[in-house]
C-alpha cells in the first residue's frame, strides 16, 4: 500500500480557555506507552468505533489535536500497516480512508462482517482483558470525551452518537467498578461523571495520572477553604448571637433601674447586672471572668436567666398596673 507523508498542523481554531485541561489531559493520554498489540488494537477500536464517520464506505476520524491525530496515526500504522495523511478540514484534523480493502481489513480486525450497519455495537471480545478495555475507554475519550479544568465543578463526559452504543459502553463500564452516569437527546448519548473520586479513577485508569492528580489537589484545596470559610462563618455568627443576646439583656435591664432602681434585683445578682451593662460586647466566658470571685459559665448563664426573669415580672406587673 501506498505509503504517503504525514504531515501535523497544530491545534486549529480552539477555545483555549474552554478546553485548555481537556487537551492538556488529551496529550498526557497522547504519551501512554503501548507496550501490548491487544492495547494498541482496542485503543484504535475506541477511536473507529466514535469516530465523526464509520460505514463500509469510509471511516473518517476528526479531531482538533495534533497529538490526537499522530496517535491514531500512529495507531493505524501500528495495528494495520498503512500510514495516512492528515488533512485539515474545515478547521479539523481528519484521517479518512475511502479504499474499501483497508475498510474491510479494520472491519474484520474488529470482528465485525462486512455488513452495514445503522450503528455498530460494541464488540466486548475487543476489550476482555482489563488493559484493553483502559484502552479502549482512552481512545474515545480522546475522539469525544472532555473534562472540566480542576477549578471548576467536576465534571467529565464522552458524547455517544447512538444510544445503544452509550449503553454497551456503560455496561462494560459498569462491569469495570466504574459508576457512570447517562444523559439521552434524542437518539445520542452522553456518558458523564460528576463525583471527583469517580473522575480521578478514570483518568488514572486512562493513563492521565497527573491530570487525575491536578483534579484531587484542587479538591484538597477547596476543601481547606470551605472549612476555613466555614469556621469564619461560625464565629461571625457566634459573634452576633452574643450581641443579639448582649443586647436584649442590657434593654431589659435599663428598663428595670428606670422603674425601680438597682434594689429591684437582689445583691448577689447585682456584680452580674453591673458587668453585663459595662460590657455589652463581651461573650458569657468573657464576662464571668470580671467577677470578683470565680464564676462559671454556666453560673453566669444562670444568673443572667434569673435577671431577666425579674424584668419580664416587672415589666408584667407595670403592664397590669396600665
Ligand atoms: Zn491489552
């Protein structure tokens, strides 16, 4: 067969900041050493299997990467012998085989009969073993997966041109210890995780280690600020409990001495009454550490109770005497 050159342009017409990680992620799998045939075959299968067109009349594999694109020309070369060339179509990279041998050659290395089809099913003897079944599941990630980058929500996903397809791959995912999720529109499919752990474990089986580890050291670290925000949170909202309380203490009490004077409380609460009008800001603990003989919190929390008992009477009996 014809051997042709291969020629790489770079990434065309791509929103860098939208898929930034799912490329970087895309060329960290691009390096996954195949050290086993089997591997290669089911990889290349992943890629076919979700490529933009696989019929008996061509087989077109589109992508926005180069590195993607030398994988699987690497692959194709690998598994069937043949080198093509990648073409830039309408701002895409493209391997296209029209030559109807090589068509049915890849048709029969991936078991199927030279038959059309509408939608091919997954072939589970492609991926038996658990290295090409990783494999498999990279090469179409690489073709139609993307992951959201570490600072966003978790989120990762292989779109699925046929519902039967998504739901042959599920299943094996499903079989691997993998809890995918599936979205329908209509007859297509999206696969997707939003877990973090799910995520981490998908991307380390891929081969994508590092990105599985930027995704877990993001989540560490939103982790530590949630719980710094949180403890922030609880202390501001201890803080306006007091004085809420502080201050609902105070009013009562001044309202008191206004009718009757200091005497309108007995003497051993009136230490209490004078430190908590003085101190209007201070918490319980602070406060029942001014006395002048050691009081607890709880003793102070008692007093406190008793004095606005004494209020709400008083308040009751002026009430009754209006
Ligand atoms: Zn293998």
């Amino acid at each position: 067969m014809a051997v042709m050159q291969v020629v790489f342009i770079g990434i065309i017409s791509v929103d860098k900041q939208n898929i930034s990680f799912s490329m970087k992620t895309k060329d960290e799998l691009c390096r996954v050493p195949i050290n086993r045939n089997c591997c290669a075959v089911a990889e290349l299968y992943g890629m076919v299997l979700y490529a933009n067109i696989f019929n008996l009349k061509q087989i077109r594999i589109r992508t926005e990467l180069a590195s993607v694109a030398k994988r699987a020309s690497m692959l194709i070369e690998k598994v069937l012998g043949v080198q093509l060339e990648v073409q830039n179509i309408g701002h895409r990279l493209v391997l296209q085989i029209d030559d109807s041998r090589l068509i049915e050659k890849i048709m029969t290395t991936f078991g199927y009969d030279a038959k059309p089809y509408i939608s091919y099913p997954l072939n589970r003897n492609m991926v038996e073993q658990d290295c090409c079944a990783a494999a498999f599941l990279r090469g179409i990630f690489l073709i139609s997966g993307s992951v959201a980058p570490p600072d966003k929500k978790s989120h990762l996903e292989i779109k699925c041109s046929h519902m039967t397809l998504c739901r042959q791959v599920i299943s094996l995912m499903l079989d691997l210890g993998m809890s995918p999720k599936m979205l329908s529109r209509q007859t297509t499919g999206i696969i997707y995780f939003k877990d973090t752990a799910s995520i981490e474990d998908f991307l380390t089986r891929m081969g994508a280690s590092l990105s599985a580890m930027e995704i877990m050291e993001a989540k560490v670290e939103k982790n530590l600020r949630n719980n710094i925000n949180r403890q922030v949170n609880c202390e501001t909202s201890n803080l306006v409990k007091t004085t809420d309380a502080s201050a609902k203490q105070i009013a009562a009490i001044e309202k008191a001495l206004l009718i009757g004077g200091i005497e309108i409380f007995p003497e051993n609460l009136r230490e209490t009454v004078d430190l908590r009008v003085a101190n209007p800001a201070s918490s319980l603990a602070e406060l029942a550490e001014m006395f002048q003989s050691p009081m607890t919190k709880s003793g102070l929390s008692h007093r406190l109770r008793k004095i606005m008992q004494i209020t709400q009477r008083l308040e009751q009996s002026q009430a009754g005497k209006e």
